[in-house]
C-alpha cells in the first residue's frame, strides 16, 4: 500500500493517524504541506522515525521541500519526484489521507 | 498502466491541482495512460474560460483545457458543477460536463485512482 | 457478474460533517456507484466517525442533512459499512450512538455500521482495486 500524506504534523492528525493503518512493506509519500513531516530534529520527527523503525518506507517529494525551503530530512527518507510518485503508484496501491 | 485522477480542490487556493498536474505531466512522460481526470467538490472551479491570472503565473484552466487537447478524458461532475454556477458555456474547450457514473467507470476501469484533494 | 470477479471499491470518510461539504458530496458518490457492478465498502475513521452519530440535526443550520439518506444505506445495497474501533473510543463514542443505516430483511432487527480494529481495516485497504477518499 502507497499512503499519501499531505498535512503538515503540527496543524494535523494525517501522518499520525496513517501509521495506525500501514503495515510492514507499505509506503508513505509525503507530499505538499505534509513534507514538513519529513524534517529532521523537529517535534514531529519521531513519527516518520518510528515509520522507519516498522520498515515502512518514507518518501517525501522533492519540488514540495524545495518550495518550503527544506532541506536536512530524517535519515532514511528518501527524497522523490513526479516521476518517482508514479512509479510508487505503479507499484502500490493507493490510499490518500486528506 | 492505466490511471485516473480525481481533483477535489479549485485552482490557486490548494496545491491539489498544480500537484495533480505535475503527476499526470509525469505519467504521461513515462507512457502511461490517463483513462480520464475527474473534477469533483470545488474541483469544478479549474477548467471555467472566466479565469483571467496575472501574466506572470500559469493559468490552470488553460493547461487542463491542453491536456484534454491531447485526447485525455477530463469531466466535472455535473452535480458539484451545478450547485456552484458551473455550466458548458463557461467552460474551456476539451473537457466536458458528466455524471457521477464517469467517477465510477473510472474507479472501475483504471488500474489506479489516485486523488488530490484537501 | 460473479461477486470475484466484481472490482473492489473502498470509500473512507475521515472529515467531520457539516463543516465542510465532503461528507455529503461523498455520500453522492457512495449511492451512484452502488447502482454499478462493484463490491463496495465504506470505512469511517478519525472525525469520519461523526458522520454517523445518531440524532444530527441541521434545520437550525439552514443546510440539508443526510442522517435520513444514511438510513437507507443497506437499501442502496451498502452492506459493508465499518467504523474504525480506535476513532470512536477516542471520541467517546460506542455503537449505541450511531445511526441505523438499515434493517435486516428477515429479522427486522435494525443494521449499524460494524466496528473494527485499524489492523483488519488496514487488511481490507490492502484487498481495494481503488479507494477514493471522502
């Protein structure tokens, strides 16, 4: 399973109420405001750390970092693009948490 | 593969649509086809001619309108369009007003549905 | 068309009702695709849950409501209806405070949605052909 995560952590309960549902092997991709989520050393590092811990692959999009001006991301997170996205879609199925 | 797209936000206020746009650029670029894009909720509001954007940013109704120009599929539910004032007349060329039957063969048909929203 | 070879098609609802329109638009959805060959679910998480509270009553608001459409879900052939165990106990909520979305044909005995642990819905997530998120 590919989840979508669009929200940043502080403002909203998206990325931590995700992970209640993602199983080992599946995929998060955070995207658009949910790229804060993939910032290392902040309050909300630790759910995409303890994602990681559960062998649950992290990615978060490049061109919404960038925009953000983010750039140290939690080791492990790997940092995608559009082209990236769809491969991930191609690969999973998908579920979006708006 | 064959994939769908649902957009439930308008244009400018939520990324939705930029990143919906930017996933459809790519999927094309890799050879996969777009068995149609869906507008539904304040999604209706991206493909209406009306829009008039400063020079110097893009302008979302006409980049859907080339997309459909290119042979995909793009529907606004006639329900959402509707209720918020959106009729043929004031829509760009090649997209078109359906029900929510589209949404279904679309979720049906294509390998995956992947949505923007809010 | 044989129920296996019928596409899998999940709805999950997580948005609180009446704040903003995507849990009414969404129902829209959910009664027009019942009308097709697909084998539906709908799954109520997070403030999705509120949707399904018992007793809502938006004649104050001005605004339509949609608790009298939910009570007819099974009518509309949505059988499989589920709320997220987790969601409602962090709301305080138990079984008791859902609406009725049916009644069962032989029994009569009133139909509420099921409530599931996020494991067996993360299992059923894993089944869809596609989900669409309302």
């Amino acid at each position: 399973m590919l989840h979508t995560v669009n929200k940043s952590p502080f403002q909203n309960m998206a990325l931590e109420n995700c992970l209640r549902f993602t199983q080992s092997g599946d995929v998060i991709l955070l995207m658009e405001d949910g790229v804060y989520g993939a910032v290392s050393g902040t309050a909300k590092s630790p759910l995409v750390e303890s994602a990681l811990a559960k062998k649950i692959k992290v990615y978060a999009l490049g061109a919404d970092l960038k925009a953000r001006a983010l750039g140290e991301t939690i080791q492990g997170v790997e940092v995608t693009d559009y082209s990236g996205f769809v491969d991930l879609v191609e690969a999973n199925r998908i579920h979006s948490w708006l | 593969m064959k994939l769908a797209v649902c957009i439930y936000e308008g244009p400018y206020n939520h990324e939705a649509s930029d990143s919906a746009y930017n996933f459809i650029k790519a999927a094309v670029a890799k050879g996969h086809e777009i068995r149609g894009i869906f507008f539904y909720h304040d999604g209706v509001y991206n493909v209406t001619k009306l829009m008039d954007p400063p020079q110097d940013d893009r302008h979302i109704a006409n980049r859907w309108s080339e997309l459909g120009a290119t042979g995909i599929d793009i529907v606004v539910c006639i329900a959402a369009a509707k209720r918020r004032g959106i009729v043929d007349e004031v829509l760009v060329p090649n997209v078109r007003i359906s029900g929510l039957g589209q949404l279904t063969m679309m979720a049906i048909e294509a390998d995956r549905m992947v949505i923007f929203g809010d | 068309m044989s129920e296996e070879s019928k596409k899998k098609i999940m709805f999950t609802v997580r948005k609180p009702p009446h704040g903003t329109i995507y849990v009414y638009e969404g129902l829209e959805v959910k009664l027009i695709m019942a009308a097709y060959d697909a084998d539906i679910s709908v799954v109520f998480i997070d403030d999705g849950v509120y949707a399904l509270k018992a007793g809502q009553d938006t004649r104050e608001l001005g605004i339509k409501g949609f608790e009298a459409t939910y009570g007819v879900l099974v009518d509309y052939e949505i059988q499989k209806v589920y709320v997220d165990r987790q969601s409602m106990e962090e709301r305080g909520l138990t079984e008791d405070d859902l609406l009725v979305i049916g009644e069962d044909e032989d029994t009569e005995e009133p139909i509420r949605p099921k409530m599931v642990d996020s494991s067996e819905i993360a299992a059923m997530m894993a089944e869809q052909h596609n989900i669409l998120s309302f």
